[in-house]
C-alpha cells in the first residue's frame, strides 16, 4: 500500500497550530475586555490553546503513520485512522467524478489531494491527501480512467 508524502504532517500540523491560535487570541481577547467572566477563563483557555496544538502536532504525526491507500483492479481501498481504524473500499462503479484540491497550506509545502466523489448520500466523498502535484494528477487520470473501464464493465 501506498504512504503519504511525510510533508502532510506539517500541513496537518498547521492546521492544528491554527485552531489553537484562535483558541489563544479569544483567551487574550477574554482576559483583556472587561467582561463578566470569571478570572480562571483566560487562564483556562490559554492552557487549551496550548493542549490544542501539542495534542494537533501529535495527531498529526500519528495520522501519517496510519494513512495508506492502494488503488485495486475494481477499487480504491484506504486505511486510516488513529483512534477508530476506518478501512474503506470505493468501487470504481461507484465514482461520480474526481478532482485536485491543493489548499493554501498544501500549496505552500508542495502537496495536493484527490478527491472522489461517488455516488451515494452519506460520505459520499473520499479524500486521498499528502500527494505530490504529479502523484495526484497521475492518481486522478487513473481513478477516472477506471471508473470509466468499470461504467462499461457493468453494462
């Protein structure tokens, strides 16, 4: 099975980084207004911020050592999760379509993911991230090719 590209731990990272600065600012915003709160609140929240973004680095890391997919003669097939393992079998029959997505952090370290969307009411989208641009382009013509192999299989 295939790994992600390590660098999806700093983006994952980040992410939790982020959360925990917002979790931080309102801490600051709390301790510095003259609110009707009581005195251990900002403290409280700013030792949150702090759980947030060691608890989100460390989720992140253990994340990546998780995270596998392989693409199968008539699916995609992924293993994830650090609490609750999830193992997931899309059948090409199943995708709708699929796409790219880099975000302004991805974009920033040089990742990408790919994103089927199959047909379906709850889930009814996998994301495939931590993929160099080329290894996602490459994964969606794959995908997509057979999906398509597979929309003429089932006739």
């Amino acid at each position: 099975m295939e790994t992600l590209h390590p660098r999806v731990r700093l983006v994952w990272a980040v992410g939790a980084v982020v959360a925990a600065a917002v979790v931080g600012v309102a801490a600051a915003v709390v301790g510095r207004l003259d609110l009707p709160v009581p005195p251990w609140l900002p403290a409280t929240l700013a030792v949150l911020a702090v759980v947030v973004a060691v608890g989100g680095v460390a989720l992140a890391v253990l994340r990546y050592r998780v995270w596998r997919f392989e693409v199968r003669d008539d699916s995609l097939y992924l293993v994830r999760g650090v609490l609750t393992r999830t193992d997931t079998s899309v059948p090409f029959v199943r995708v709708q379509h699929v796409d790219t997505r880099r975000g302004p952090v991805e974009r920033a370290v040089g990742l990408a993911s790919v994103v089927v969307y199959t047909a379906g009411t709850r889930g009814a989208d996998i994301t495939v991230p931590g993929l160099t641009p080329e290894r996602a382009a490459d994964l969606r013509e794959r995908l997509r090719d057979l999906a398509t192999e597979s929309e003429f299989d089932a006739v």
